[in-house]
C-alpha cells in the first residue's frame, strides 16, 4: 500500500524532510517505524525513542499498535504540551 507520511518539529529536522509517499507492507505503525529504521541511519535516530514520539492516523492521535487498514496519512510528531 501507498501512504503519505508527515514528520513534525525536531522529527522533520531529523530525518531532513516534512512529508514523502512511501510503499510498505507493513500492517501496523510499529511495523511501519521497523520498516523506516533500517532504511536510513537519520530515519534510525529519529525514531530510536519512541517515548517522545507520537502518531496519528488521519489526523486522529492513535498507538504504536494500531492496524494501518485503510489509512491514507500518518503524521510523526513529538509530545505536545500546553500553556
């Protein structure tokens, strides 16, 4: 399946870029995050702490566990807080 990635804040600097359209086959985000480390040492560093880390799937904050089924977007981000 084709899925459009997003990566924010220090994720985006991170791995050097804000968005890219992948093909994977992997059937959760924890699959997906595998898939990502071991195509690249900056995708390795910026997901090797998954504690500050979250996701969502079309726009709805979900965990690491969670099926890919159907999903069109996923969007890396770190915690946020509010003030």
């Amino acid at each position: 399946m084709k899925i459009k990635i997003l990566y924010f804040a220090w994720m985006r600097e991170r791995i050097g870029k804000s968005s890219e359209k992948i093909e994977t086959e992997a059937s959760t985000i924890d699959e997906l995050v595998k898939e990502l480390r071991l195509k690249d040492q900056r995708y390795d560093f910026a997901f090797s702490d998954l504690s500050s880390v979250r996701v969502a799937l079309d726009q709805t904050l979900v965990s690491f566990d969670t099926s890919l089924t159907d999903v069109s977007e996923i969007a890396f981000f770190p915690p946020m807080t509010g003030g």
